[in-house]
C-alpha cells in the first residue's frame, strides 16, 4: 500500500477521551495498548478486553511505531 493511501489508525476528537489519541471508530485510547503489552499481556488479550478494536488496527499501530523507530534510529524523522 503506498504510505499516502494509509488508512487512519488513530483518531483525535476533543470530544471522545477528551482528545486522547484512540483506536478510529473506538473510545479506547492507543496508549492502552502498549500498557498493556508493557505489563505482559499478548495482544489477543488486549482484544478480548477491547473488543471494538480490530486485530489490523493493532497490527497497524505496531507497525507504524516499527516504521518511526527505524527512521529515528537512521536519524531521519519526519
């Protein structure tokens, strides 16, 4: 898929969570996921506990982190 024709992982709304970043189509915050794969928990637990938040939506998330971890590592943010 080419990087413009991403489709959105996260989404921010002043008036869900009060503008915390979350899952698009959810009211659960993306940092959930990484405190709980912080804590120990797999992913497939994440998502019997956040049940409105699709496994691609995870996957994407991960990877983008994946992706900007590697940019800054080169020294090339954008």
């Amino acid at each position: 898929m080419d990087n413009n024709q991403r489709t959105p992982i996260i989404s921010i709304n002043k008036n869900i969570q009060g503008g915390t970043p979350c899952f698009v189509g959810t009211r659960v915050p993306a940092a959930a996921l990484f405190d709980h794969l912080e804590s120990g928990y797999t992913v497939d637990y994440f998502l019997s506990q956040f049940p409105s938040v699709k496994r691609e939506q995870v996957i994407a998330l991960l990877e983008e982190a994946k992706r900007q971890t590697a940019l800054q590592s080169v020294g090339t943010v954008q």
